[in-house]
C-alpha cells in the first residue's frame, strides 16, 4: 500500500481558516497518507496540534522557516 503526499498551502490565511481547512484536507485522505501543511498565522502553531488531538492524526514534525510555519501530518 502506498502512501500519497500533499502539500497545501494556507499561507496568508487567518485563524480559524488554517485549521478548518487542515481538517477538511484529511478527511479526504486514507490512513498513512502525510499532508504537509504552509502556514504563515502565528495562531497556527496551537491550533494545527490541537486539531490533531481531536482529529487523531499524528503531527511528524514542524519547523518555521522565514515566517512560514511547515506541519507534516500523517494520517492516522
């Protein structure tokens, strides 16, 4: 089974849009498929691991580079 991986781009959007967007992305996924996820809301940094911990998707890693806030997250 192969995984598939998408990168969306949320930069310039607003709290709670990154979030709401992040959801509706995987809810479109199947279990082992890793989105990552540009933001550039300082918001985004509580509200992508919170979403996580409802959603339970795993959060593999995040990093910020130049304003930008990077989230890769697999599908649980």
């Amino acid at each position: 089974m192969s995984s598939t991986k998408k990168t969306i781009n949320l930069r310039g959007l607003k709290c709670p849009l990154p979030a709401l967007r992040t959801r509706k992305v995987l809810k479109g996924l199947s279990p082992g498929d890793v989105v990552v996820v540009e933001c550039t809301d300082p918001l985004s940094a509580i509200d992508i691991p919170h979403l996580l911990s409802e959603t339970g998707d795993t959060l593999e890693g995040s990093e910020q580079a130049d304003g930008v806030l990077i989230f890769r997250i697999r599908k649980a």
